[in-house]
C-alpha cells in the first residue's frame, strides 16, 4: 500500500510536525498494512488555521449553491471511479466482507451526489420572507453556513461516516477539519485525492489522523471551531460536548445504541429469523443501531430460536476479501478482547449461550470469533442493557404487547428500534409507542440519504441525513429592514 504518513492540510501533504506515525493493522491477518500520521495539537491548530482561513477569506462560502453542488458530484464521481480499490483498502483496514464495503461506498459516493442536490436548491430557499405584525418593516430569515466544522468519525464505515458529515457540511458553505478513527484512517485520507481531483478549494477539507487523546481532544477544543459533529460512544460523545460547552458551540452528537427488534408471534418465522441476523450480524454487529435485543412472542419463542441457532451456525466467517464470507473480523485487538469479555459476563449473569463465542476452527489468525446468540437473558442483566460493538445478540420472551413495549422503551438508549409483524396496524401503533429516534417496520436497518438519522435520550443529539443533516451546519439569521423614508420618531419628533 501508498505510504499514508502525512496529513492532508490546506490542500497540500504535510507531514505532522512531531512526524509521528501509528499502525494501522489488517484484522484478518494481525498484520501492519501501512504507517498513518500522528497528528498532535500543533497539527490540529494548522488544520483549524486553514479551515478558518478558508471560510473567512476563501471562495467556498461565497460560491453559489449551484457551483459547490459541481464539485460535491465530482467528489462522488470521484468515488465510483475507484470503488474496487477503495473497498479492498476497507477491507483490509476495517476487515468487513468485500460487498458490504462496495454497498458502503456506494452509499458514500451517493451521499455527496444528494447534498449536490441540497446545494443547489439553497440557492432557491436561502432567504425566507417572514411576516410581520407591523408592516413599516420587513424580515428575511436567512441561511447561512455556520462557519469552521470540526468533525470526528468512528472506524464501524469509514468512508461512509465521513461522507454523512463532509458532504452536507461542504454543500452548506462550511470548511472542515476531519479526524477519522485510528483503526481505519485509510479510505478517508484518499478521500483527500478525490477531494483535490475534483477542484475543492484548499483548506476547505482537511483531514488529521492520530489518537483521540493527541488530535481529537484537541480538536473538540480549538477555539476557533464553530460546530462539532460526533459519532462514537457516549463516555466520548460526554467529554466532547464538555468542551463544546466552554466555548458554546454548536454540536450534534451520534452515539451508542441498544436497540431492541420485538417480533410478534404472526410473524414469518424464516422472514423473522434473517430480519434478526441481519440487525446483529451485518458488519460483525459493529453498527450503532444494530438491533441486539430481541423480544419475540411466547407462541414462536421456541421455534424462532431454533431456526436461528441453525442459520447463524451456517455463517461462513473469514477474510473479507474471499468469496462467500459473511462475517469478517472484529476490528482489532482491543475491541476483539471487548466483545469477548462481554460474553463471559453474559454468561456469569444467567444468559444462556445456544451457539457462537469461540474462534472458528480454520482460522488461527486474526481476531475472528462465532456470531452469539443468547437467549432467556435476564432483563436486569449487564449484556442486555449495555452496548457489546460485536456480533452477540441477546432474546428474552414476552407476554403480550404492552410488556414488549415497556421492556423496549426501558434503556438509556433511544437510537432505532423495530417491530415485526403480519397486522400492520399494530405495528404502527407500536412503531408510534417505542422511543427511538429511528424506527423500522418488518425490517432492521435499512438505512437511505433522505431519511433523518439519530436517536432518542442517550443515543445523541440532532439529526443527520436528509435536508436535516444540511441543517447541521446553517445558521439562521434575520435582517429585518424599516421600510419608511421617515424618521421611527421615537426620540426625534
């Protein structure tokens, strides 16, 4: 692989003033792939320094929605151009299974076509006209870019996650410092290539790996950033909106989940079964909204569970880049060792393992390890409460309606939910009754552009995607104007 050892800043590589590096490691092989720059609070406040003279002094606020909205497509064209390469590069760095890193790229490429679109139509609707009471004045409410955005993203979709906050963040006018995670840093530093390729002005985009303590902390802090945007854990998400609060920045937080899948006993078993492992087993269960409480009816509880036990042994596990696998490895060392030592609790706690937990018999490297399944796990208990980031799901029966939705709706968590049902209505009144911000019907996580993402008490704060996510990053500003060539006559007469 290219050497990644500089940081993108100002349109230009530089190499970090410290000029350290950090591994990145394939999780397939335990393998160094590549040495990435280790940005400090010097590098950041150099990033700061251009995004903040880009804004003030640059074109890019200044162009017309229109004009942003032709390179927002060329950064997208930019990514279908290279999405072979570019998934086999998240592959091997995040160790998802080939297809579902070209569907994320895909979704990537997508997201800056669709705030190209959103870019375009702020030229339309950037002023509104607002009534008023006294008709001596008039008012405009008007949007406008909220300034410098710092950004920190997650290592679950790299380049997915950078696209949900660069794309609408760019179609609004803003620049931006982006520091993606240390365990997948290496689509997002290509995304600087693309960014350079289809003219993006320097220093509107700027991007500086390296740990959360030396570059993320730093940048949560910099006192020229006007907006903080956040996804990851909520201990993170806490710290990061302490020091928004210093300064009083504008932030929107997307943090962790618990989500619960309640499936009535009308349901299609089988239709049941691959709704379930899909909300827990697709990008090994390493998904904020992943569904990984499932309460199923007593009258198929049995059933369903065998059904499941049977398919989720039949998931074929390794490299991502070979055919046929479903489920990769765990990111890395440290969360691998995580979701293991969730499992054991569990076990401790009265949940009953009914298959999954151990490293799969062909596979000697790597941090790879069974889909789990527990079920009758105790409502009180740590694994079904709290978030595991792993491929572990945990079932518990119910009764009837209104226990499911109490047991439900009992977390700190509020990000996605989901109901299975045959009787639409009530999985409509259900869907109505559960408090998370997204909520899917016969289904588990079907995510799309237009649609607002974000969650409920814990699970974060504000919305992305969909005319929402561009939101983020506009301020609203009235001039209101007095219409009379008269003196107002309140101290001259």
């Amino acid at each position: 692989m290219k050497s990644y050892e500089n940081l993108f800043i100002d349109g230009a590589w530089v190499a970090p003033v410290q000029r350290g590096t950090f591994e990145s490691i394939d999780p397939s092989t335990e393998e160094v792939i590549a040495k990435v720059a280790a940005a400090t609070a010097e590098d950041v406040d150099l990033a700061v320094r251009a995004a903040r003279k880009a804004f003030d002094e640059g074109p890019w606020p200044r162009m017309t929605g229109a004009e942003r909205a032709a390179v927002l497509r060329k950064i997208g064209a930019g990514i279908r151009d290279r999405i072979q390469e570019l998934a086999k590069i998240e592959v091997r760095d995040n160790g998802k299974p080939l297809p579902e890193a070209l569907w994320d790229l895909g979704d990537a490429a997508g997201c800056f076509e669709f705030y190209a679109n959103l870019a375009e139509k702020l030229d339309e609707n950037a002023e509104t006209q607002v009534a008023l009471s006294d008709d001596r004045f008039s008012s405009v409410a008007r949007r406008e870019p909220v300034g410098v955005a710092g950004a920190i993203i997650p290592w679950n979709f790299p380049m997915l996650m950078a696209s949900w906050k660069v794309a609408p963040a760019l179609a609004a006018g803003c620049t931006m410092v982006l520091k993606p995670s240390e365990l997948t840093s290496l689509t997002v530093l290509e995304l600087a290539d693309i960014a350079v390729a289809a003219k993006l002005p320097a220093g509107v985009l700027n991007i500086v790996t390296g740990l959360g303590k030396d570059a993320g902390a730093p940048l949560s802090e910099h006192p020229d950033i006007d907006k903080l945007a956040f996804t990851g854990s909520v201990p993170t998400g806490s710290r990061i909106m302490q020091a928004a609060a210093r300064d009083i920045k504008n932030v929107s937080l997307e943090l962790g989940g618990k989500s619960p899948f309640i499936v009535f006993d009308d349901s299609d078993i089988d239709a049941a079964v691959e709704w379930i492992m899909f909300g827990i087993f697709w990008n090994q269960g390493e998904v904020c909204s992943a569904t990984s409480r499932v309460l199923v009816q007593r009258g198929i509880y049995d059933r369903l569970l065998e059904r499941l036990k049977e398919q989720t042994k039949k998931i074929s596990i390794g490299n991502g880049l070979e055919d046929g696998v479903l489920l990769g490895p765990i990111v890395s060392k440290g969360q691998f060792e995580k979701v293991q030592e969730a499992v054991e609790r569990g076990k401790t706690e009265g949940a009953r393992l009914v298959t999954g937990g151990g490293r799969p018999a062909h596979l000697n490297k790597g941090f790879f390890m069974e889909p789990v399944v527990f079920v009758d796990v105790p409502e009180e208990s740590w694994v079904w409460n709290e978030e595991i980031f792993g491929p572990v799901v945990c079932i518990r029966p119910f009764d009837d309606e209104g226990e499911a939705v109490r047991s439900a709706n009992n977390s700190r968590f509020g990000l996605a939910a989901a109901v299975m049902s045959n009787d639409i209505p009530r999985c409509e009144r259900v869907a109505r009754a559960l408090r998370a911000g997204i909520v899917w019907i016969n289904c588990s996580q079907p995510t799309f552009t237009e649609a607002p993402w974000g969650g409920y008490k814990q699970s974060g704060i504000g919305r992305e995607l969909g005319e929402w996510g561009l939101n983020n990053y506009l301020e609203t500003k009235q001039i209101t104007r007095y219409e009379s060539a008269k003196p107002w006559g309140w101290y001259i007469k």
